[in-house]
C-alpha cells in the first residue's frame, strides 16, 4: 500500500514537471535574442578620411625659352638647388652674335655723339665770336652816323659802315642758326643711341633666355629631356618644350579627395593626420587650408562643370592638407607623388551621452507607439480600417529600441532620438535617451525586423563563424 502511494506521489511530481517544463518551452518559443549594450558618456572624435597623393604646394615646369640645341644639362632628377643655380644651357651663337653687333653699334653712335658735341662747341664759339664783331661793327656804325650827320664824312663812307654792320648782325643770327643745328644733330644721336641701347637690352634678353636658371628653392622631380636634344618654343606640353620640372618642397601637401556625403563637415583650419603608404608607422600631422568647391567623377577626376555627359556616379572633392612643421628631413622623406591618406578631425565632444552606430534605425513613430501600447494583447482589426487601406506613406524617423519590463518579460521599445557628431563606431545623442538606459544593438538580421512590444532576451555572446542560428 505505501510503494503505491510513493508511485502515485511520484507520478503527479513528474507530470507537474512535465506540464511546468513545457509551459516555459512555450513561454521562452517565441523570445527573440538581442545583442544589447548600456548607454554611458565617453569623449567622441568626428574623422573624415580621404586618400590621394603628396604634393608641394609650389611646383613649375621649366619650359624652353629660346629655340635651340641643349649644350650643358647640369642638373639630375632629385637634386636639390637654389634659388639661380644654372639648370641648364641652350647653344647662343646667333644671341650673342647679335649682341655684339649691336655693342658695336652703340660704340659707334657714342663716338659720333662726342663729334657732334665738339661741333656744337665750336658753333658757339663762333657764335661768340660773331658777337664781338657786330659789338665793333655796331660802334663803327654808331661814328660813322654822327660825322655824317654833322656832314664831315662822305655818303659813301657812311654807306661801307652800314652795310659792314649788316653783314655782322647777319653773320651772327647764321652761326647762332649753326648753334641749333648742332644741338639738333647732337640731340639725334643720342636718341638713336637711346633706340640701340633698348634695342640691346631685348638682345641681352634674348641671350639671357637660352639659359635657365632656378626661380626657388626646390628640388628637381622631373628631367623629361637629355643634353644634345633640341629644345622646341611655345608647344604647351609637347615633347622637348619641357626642360624640367622643380618643386618647392618648404611647404608640402596631401592633395586628397573626399566623399560628397562628408564634405559638408570639412572646413578650413580643422586638424588632420596625414599617413604615407611608403613610409609606415609615421603620422604627419597637418591641417586644412583649401576645400574644393567643384564636385570631381570619381572615375575620370574631371570637374562635374567641364564634363559633357550627365552622369549620376559617386562624386569627390578635392581637399588640401598643408603638412606643419615641416623640416628637411620630413621634406627629403615626403617626395610628390607618393600615395597618402588623410583622417581630418572634423568635431571634438568630451563627455557626451553616445550609441553605436548600429543600434540606429528608420520607423514609423505613430505605429511603433500602437505595438507598444497592444503589448501582448490579442491583435484586433477593425473593420472600418480592414475596407480602408491607408494610402498615406508613413515618415520614418530615427530612434533606437529600448528594453523596457513588462511582467517579467522584457520587451523592445521604440524611441525617437535626435543624433549629434558621429564618430567612427558610435554616434552622440542629443535629446531622447539617459545615461543607463539599455538599447537594443543587433543583431543586424533581427533589428531590421524588430518592432515595439516583442518579447526580447539579451544575448550578448559573441558570434561564431559558420552558426546560422546565432543570426536568424
């Protein structure tokens, strides 16, 4: 009698076990797991990245000038020179030819210029001279009126004096004419003297111009010809039109490109870490000092405004980060052309409230708001709203699920949040959260599908590769 009792006593324990056991499988059935974290302050840094190449931020070709055949070369590709270091010579013959001849001429026109100055001294001595005689001429003239006025002398006396006092005054007004004329031939010389000698200075150009020298400090990047080669004048980029290119490496760039979506956030001035796939572990640091404002194809780098094809590609923008305290050794390591990126700090906020990234997601705030009030609560359809589909597109806004407890269940909660600086992982909240609050982080799978009121069960083990279940 008493093992009966045992089994029966047994039997209930084991089916209340049972019904028990199934009741919570049941329960915890349709409880999705969800990655979670706890929202908490923490200093947030906004980068911008963008990848290109280094470049001084002065650089010219040095084109021929003069039409000839390269007779010195004198410099390499990577020397460095100075500011009028002779980089090169063209053959000057006909220059300097020319030249000369006209030094010959300008010698020439000096001499005749001091001919012509003797000349003009000698007229106005004669000048002086003349003036003597008319002086004497003049108080002959003067007796000679006296005595015959008083009749002591013939008429023809008098007659001589007047006509010799003529002659005088006519002689001087001829040599004074011969004074000018003089000044006049003097005066001509020197202006064709003038004519030679600025005729020289286009010569001396000329000469000046078969050789070239270094407008600045820099170094040498490019040397496109040979010594013996003959330089052609006035083809832009065109073969042999080139001698070399010079950088002027004092002051050094990363000309970068970036992305249209981040632009906006790039001003001038904003700090910048520079890094060179040639030179590993080293960060340069820098800062903006120029943001396009002409969107660049990413594809073929032409300007949007000078393409002839509409086109609806991604698009960049060209930055320039100037590197800081540049010294020579940072000018001799960083040569142009060297592929870099650049990660500009585009915000700083120390102790903000913060998410990750990708907790974010896009609702309907009006029906999240309905499926968290209906919580477990049998689903009802009107039948005024089952005849009359809504038409009306709902507006998503951004917010993040919540867990909130509900009768020993958690469940997700939809909350609108308003976003701030975005940093690399995560992202500030400005208004619509509290430090503590816990969110709902992943999985990607399930937040895509997740809405307000389902049962949910933090889950935070990490994924393992190759489990299919770990994201369904």
């Amino acid at each position: 009698m008493n093992v009966k009792k045992i089994l029966i006593i047994v039997g209930i324990v084991l089916t209340i076990g049972i019904v028990t056991g199934l009741t919570i499988w049941r329960s915890q059935a349709n409880v999705i797991k969800v990655t979670t974290a706890t929202i908490g302050k923490q200093d947030l840094t906004s980068i911008v990245s963008g990848t290109g190449q280094i470049k001084p931020k002065t650089y010219v070709n040095i084109g021929a000038t003069a039409f000839g055949r390269i007779t010195h070369l004198n410099v390499k590709e990577g020397d460095h020179v100075k500011a009028g270091t002779v980089l090169a010579t063209v053959e000057s013959v006909q220059p300097a030819a020319t030249v000369a001849a006209q030094d010959a001429t300008i010698a020439a026109s000096k001499t005749d210029i001091t001919s012509y100055i003797a000349a003009e001294k000698t007229a106005v001595a004669n000048v002086a001279q003349a003036k003597a005689d008319l002086e004497q001429k003049t108080l002959d003239y003067q007796r000679s009126k006296q005595l015959y006025d008083g009749k002591l002398i013939a008429k023809q006396d008098f007659d001589a004096k007047v006509a010799a006092y003529d002659m005088s005054a006519a002689t001087l007004e001829q040599r004074q004419a011969a004074v000018a004329q003089a000044k006049a031939q003097t005066d001509s010389m020197r202006g064709h003297m003038n004519q030679a000698v600025a005729s020289q200075r286009a010569n001396f150009d000329a000469l000046d111009k078969t050789i070239s020298r270094a407008p600045f400090d820099g170094l040498v990047t490019n040397v496109p010809v040979r010594e013996g080669e003959t330089m052609v004048v006035g083809i832009q980029n065109a073969e042999g039109s080139t001698l070399m290119t010079l950088a002027d490496m004092s002051v050094i760039t990363a000309e970068v490109k970036v992305d249209e979506t981040d632009i906006v956030n790039v001003k001038l001035g904003q700090t910048a870490d520079v890094t060179v796939d040639a030179l590993p572990g080293r960060i340069f640091k820098g800062h903006v000092t120029e943001v396009g404002d002409q969107a660049l194809l990413r594809t073929t780098g032409v300007a949007t405004s000078q393409s002839t094809t509409g086109t609806e590609e991604a698009k960049d923008f060209k930055v320039i980060v100037t590197i800081d305290d540049a010294t020579d050794q940072i000018n001799s390591d960083l040569r142009p052309g060297l592929s870099a990126t650049a990660k500009i700090t585009t915000a700083r906020r120390s102790n903000v409230l913060t998410i990750p990234i990708q907790a974010i997601v896009q609702r309907d705030p009006i029906e999240e708001k309905e499926l968290a009030a209906n919580a477990g609560k049998p689903k009802k359809v009107s039948s005024a709203t089952a005849a009359a589909p809504s038409k009306i597109k709902p507006i998503l806004v951004q917010g993040v699920y919540i867990l909130t407890a509900d009768h020993r269940k958690q469940r997700a909660t939809f909350v609108p949040i308003k976003t701030g600086v975005t940093g690399a992982t995560d992202i500030e909240v400005l208004d619509g959260l509290s430090s503590g609050q816990t969110i709902v982080t992943g999985r990607y799978k399930i937040l895509r599908a997740l809405k307000s009121g389902t049962t949910v069960k933090p889950d935070n083990t990490p994924d393992i590769v190759g489990d299919s279940s770990s994201s369904s």
